[in-house]
C-alpha cells in the first residue's frame, strides 16, 4: 500500500533440455512479468529464441478439437482450476489421448444429432411451403408434367399483384391466387416455357419471395402433407433420443474437456512466452521481473530442477542498464489490501503510476468513499446499494471489484445516513448524529471546502515526495513543488482563519503578502534562471539569447498565475458536495410532494406507497450515477492532477487469472 511491490529483475539461464520444467516452475510461481531479450543489448546481439512451431500447432489442432467438443456438448461451468502447471512437451501427448478417447464415444452421437437436426429442419422447411399451397388442392406430378408452360409458386405483396398483371400483358399467362398471408399474396405463377424469362423478370419487380418445390415430390399437396408430418414426428422422436444421451455425454465428460482445456490454455501461452526469450546454442536466456520476497523460492527450484546447470541471477532496478536509458520501464504490481484492492481499476482509468510514485489506490478509495457518502447520504438506500453490490459479488464473477466498491459505497451511504438522520429520504424516524443538509446549508459549504482544502493539501505533498524520490529538487521551486504548495496553505490558512475566528489582523495581511510575493517571484524565475544555469556559453549582446529568456520569463508568470489561479478553483469545486448532497434531499422533497398529490388524487395509501417506491428506485439509479460521476470528477481532476503523473506499465504476470477468465 502506498508504493507497489519491491521488484527486482531476475535473468535466468538454463540448459535446453531443462527448458520446459523450468517454465512449469515459473508457471507455478506466477508472479514473473517476463522482458523481452530483443529489447535489451542481448537481443541486438541476436540471441533471440524462437517458439517450438510443430508443438504449437499441435495445442492449435488441440485446441480446436475440445473448443468443438464444448460447443456441442453446450457446456457451460466455471473454469477449473489447474494445481500444477504443465511441461509443455510432456502433457501434449496425454492432453491428446484424453481428447482422442472422448471423440470415441461422443463424436457419432453428436454426428446423428447434427444429421437428425438437419433433416427435421428440411422436414419443417418443407411443410411450412406445402402448407401454403394446400388451399389450391395442387397435384404436383400434373404440374411437373406439363410440357408447354413452366408454374412457379411464391408469395408477392398484395399491392404489387395488380402492377404485376400489367407487366405480364405482353404474354400469355395465368396468376392463381392460393391465400393471403399477413399482407402477402400466396400465388401460383404460369406461363408458356419460351417466356420464362419475362415471368421471372416481372416476378422480380414485384418484390417476388420464392416457395422452392422439389421435382423429386409427387402427389397431391396434402397427402404429402400427411405423409412429412409422419416423418417429421419420426425424426423429432428420434432426435428426442438422442438430445438425452448429448446431455448424459455433456454430464460426463464437460468438466473434464474444460480441465483438458485450461491445462491446454495454460501449455500454450508457455509456448508463446518462449518469444520473449533468448537462446546462446542450447543454453536459453529468461529475464523477468519479480518481486524480491520470491527470488529465493525462484532459485532454489531452478537449481535444483536444474540439476545445478543453471544460473539465477537478481539486479536491483536501479542498476539495470536500461532502466536508467529509458528502454525498459519498471512494471508496476500493485499491493493493497483486499477493501482497497478494487478501487484499482479506478486508478489505472487514469493512469498506472510509474515505479518511483506514490501508488494513490489507498487514497482513493478512501476519500472515494468519503465523498459518496457526503453526497448519497441515507440509511434506506444505503442499504439498498449494499444489497445490489451483494448480489454482483455472488452472481457475477467477472463482476466482483464493482460488488465490492457498491457494497462499500452503500456502507460509506449508510454511515452518512445515521449522521444525517435520513432513512428513504424520511428524517423523522431516527436523530441525526450530526445534522440534517438541508437545514444547514452554509456549514455544510464550509465544510466541503475544508474537505477540499485537506484532499488538494495531500495531493501537495504526495507531490513533494515524489519529487523527493525521483531526484528532481529543482521542481521544489516551481508552481507544483514547494513553493507553489506554502502559497497555496498561506491563502487556506488565511481562509480557514476569516471563518473561524474572524478577518486577519494586519500584520498577518502583510505577512501573507510578503511571503506569498517572494514565493511568486521565486515560481516565476525558477524556469528562466534555470535556462540561464544551463547554458554552456554565455549569451551574445547582438544575438537572439536575450529575447528567448524574455520569453520564457512571460510564459512563466503566465503559468504560475494560471495554476495558482486553478488551486481557488479547484477548492471552490469541492463545494460540489454540498450541492449534491441538497440535491439529494431535494428530489426526497419532490418525490413526497408528489406522493401527496397521488394520495390526493386517488384518495389511496397504496399509490402513495407505490410513488414513494418508485421515486426511491429512480434516485437511487439516477442520483447514484450522477454522485458517482461527480466523486470520480473530484478524484482525477481536482486530486490525482496535483501529483499523478502516470506513464507507468502495469505487471503482467505469466498467467493472468482476469485474461484467463475471459477467455474462458
């Protein structure tokens, strides 16, 4: 918490025919974000591996085959979890005997279902046509046998049979009218043979839809009618049959295809990791980061897997080479406690930090929930959050950090609730612990802006420290170091102090101004004498030195007055809380006045109850997204800007359980 997990970066060299149990030891191990070796001075000598292309295309045709299987079998379940990672060229050979032996007993059932549903959907095809035709009493073996006119049967739109008469004057032909289908004309079209082409033209025209009739049917149209539906039975009862012994199949061996599939999975992302590596003859190359609690374990299992043929070395990040040139970034693993753990997909929204800032996650989450709370205030629909954040978090796997933040966020609402004495807006049922919104509106203001005055402080000096940490002490100078923070807390204080005690004295007026004028001219010059300090030759009197210090010298001013200008803005934004806070209640006050007007009207409690319900559940969804939007605007703009530089890269493990459960 506060700062990510201590790494170190790892390089491992190991003899090929070692290779793959190492990998199921880096698989067990997890925690390994593994670095490319033709990014480092290594792969610009070429000592880039290669992946095993026959293996992999075997986990490919593997692959394929169990994906096949589980979308027959329609299985669906929570993946398996896999205890021991695999040796990719070990398990390959078992991962296909168990396919192989399921394909054996599964395939030719799954075969005569596939044939069996083809077949009742022709039969059903087929019998949705002639159903069309069995008003006109048709005998197909006399129309096939014509000898001089060709018949098609289809359907056109009723407004288009008079067009399509017009546009058949020309040649001698006959349009039967069967039925009317949901505005449609069921018609048996006929002309001579030699004119087919004009019929089929103008039947185009009028939007024609086709009954496709087989030549090989014969006889009249419903006792083939008779006779499919016999059929069709026939093959739904069969089909019947087998649907129970996919299913019997699907009990069997589905938990045991998503087994062989994870294990599959698993295999073949090692595989793909090999990309990364590097290879000198038969000797292979891994570089990774890891977390320095875990080196040890890491070693010892190699070696002794190794046979003591290996070698496990650790640098510290500071020391790497490219590290310090900027060609590699240190990733960042987060550690925060399981409460605090979700609100990281809310900071990496923003940016993932790099590895010489402070992690914020803790100070999100916390100050998250305390300005939800502020704003959302009420015991009732706390407790309805709560409730709704319980249901994500046991129904909805891949849903579970949001459960959470809403299980927390209903809790932070609950507590405010009791503070302000407000339960579904009712403010009669229980004493507020501290006040009620609405009756305290200018307290509340100030205190919002106390809450803002603290959150931009904080964001100060989390700034400071990561100055501090990243060696960077002329920043200490500027709008966003030291000296823009002590301006900033002069003018606070001077605020904090006009409400609570009274105006300032005079000597603390002229105080604050020297102070704050010697800041403002430090700020200003910081960057121009910075420039001067820079320069390996002195300027020329003639040349264009001068006029560029001059220029620096304005934008500087202009940006220091601009961003302390944004620290006054950014505290009065904080205001906001109190504003959606009365505004929280003030929907409360709408919905019971038009629960009145109901009960008025109808002269029945039920519809004043009913109103209340929904006007509940619509400030719930409404007022609960707006206050989520608006803590989240607080957050990044006004909190994370002041000192979250971001431009980090997250850790990616070896195997990402969140990727896998995607996938799956």
């Amino acid at each position: 918490m506060f700062r990510p997990v201590k790494l170190t970066r790892v390089t491992i060299q190991i003899p090929e025919e070692h290779l793959s149990e190492v990998m199921a030891i880096l698989g067990d191990l997890r925690l390994l974000h593994l670095i490319r070796v033709e990014e480092t001075h290594l792969g610009h000598l070429g000592y880039v591996a290669h992946v095993d292309a026959a293996l992999l295309s075997r986990y490919d045709a593997l692959l394929v085959r169990i994906n096949n299987l589980l979308e027959e079998f329609q299985f669906s379940g929570p993946a398996p979890l896999v205890g021991k990672t695999p040796r990719p060229n070990k398990v390959i050979f078992r991962l296909e005997e168990e396919c192989t032996a399921v394909e054996k007993q599964a395939l030719k059932v799954l075969e005569q279902r596939k044939e069996l549903r083809s077949t009742l959907f022709e039969h059903q095809t087929l019998i949705g046509r002639l159903r069309l035709l069995e008003p006109a009493g048709l005998d197909l073996d006399r129309l096939n046998d014509l000898r001089y006119t060709i018949f098609h049967a289809g359907l056109i739109p009723e407004e288009n049979l008079e067009r399509l008469e017009t546009s058949l004057a020309d040649i001698h032909h006959s349009l039967i009218t069967i039925d009317h289908k949901e505005r449609r004309v069921v018609l048996l079209a006929m002309s001579l043979k030699e004119d087919d082409a004009v019929l089929m033209r103008a039947l185009k025209s009028a939007f024609w839809d086709p009954l496709e009739i087989s030549t090989e049917l014969h006889g009249n149209v419903t006792a083939l009618l008779e006779r499919l539906t016999g059929e069709e039975q026939q093959v739904a009862n069969d089909l019947a049959g087998l649907e129970k012994k996919c299913e019997a199949l699907s009990h069997q061996f589905g938990g045991k295809l998503r087994q062989l599939r994870e294990e599959l999975l698993i295999g073949r992302q090692l595989l793909l990791a090999q990309e990364k590596f590097g290879q000198i003859d038969h000797t292979y190359l891994l570089m990774g980061w890891l977390p320095v609690s875990l080196f040890e374990e890491l070693k010892s299992k190699i070696m002794k897997a190794g046979s003591d043929k290996a070698l496990v070395e650790q640098i510290d990040p500071e020391d790497v080479r490219e590290v310090r040139s900027g060609i590699l970034t240190i990733p960042i693993l987060f550690n925060n406690p399981a409460l605090i753990r979700p609100f990281e997909r809310l900071t990496t929204l923003y940016g993932t930090p790099t590895y010489e800032e402070v992690e914020p996650t803790a100070f999100l989450a916390i100050t998250f929930l305390l300005l939800f709370g502020m704003m959302f205030g009420d015991v009732g629909q706390g407790a309805v959050l709560c409730g709704l954040g319980y249901l994500v978090f046991k129904k909805m796997y891949r849903y579970l950090d949001y459960g959470i933040i809403l299980m927390e966020c209903g809790f932070s609402a609950i507590v405010f609730g009791f503070l302000y004495g407000s339960v579904f807006g009712l403010e009669d049922i229980i004493p507020a612990l501290w006040m009620h919104p609405v009756e305290n509106i200018s307290y509340f203001m100030k205190v919002s802006a106390v809450i803002g005055i603290t959150m931009i402080s904080t964001g100060l000096i989390l700034n400071l420290i990561n100055i501090l940490r990243r060696h960077r002490y002329g920043e200490l100078l500027s709008v966003s170091g030291l000296a823009g923070a002590l301006v900033y807390w002069l003018i606070a204080a001077l605020g904090i102090r006009y409400f609570l005690i009274g105006p300032p004295t005079a000597f603390e007026i002229l105080f604050a101004k020297v102070a704050a004028g010697l800041l403002f001219v430090l700020m200003v010059l910081q960057r121009p004498v910075g420039m001067l300090l820079s320069r390996r030759k002195p300027a020329k009197k003639d040349g264009f030195s001068a006029p560029g210090i001059g220029v620096s010298f304005l934008e500087s001013f202009v940006e220091v007055l601009d961003e302390l200008l944004r620290y006054l803005a950014n505290t009065v934004s904080f205001v906001r809380i109190a504003a959606f806070a009365l505004a929280h209640a003030g929907l409360f006050m709408a919905v019971f006045t038009l629960a009145d007007m109901v009960r008025s009207a109808h002269g029945s409690g039920f519809f004043y109850w009913l109103t209340l319900v929904l006007g509940n559940v619509v400030i719930i969804g409404l007022e609960g997204l707006v206050v989520s939007i608006q803590t989240v605007r607080l957050e990044y703009y006004e909190f994370f800007s002041k000192f979250f530089r971001g431009g980090g890269k997250p850790f990616q493990p070896l195997f990402d359980d969140k990727k896998q459960e995607r996938n799956s």
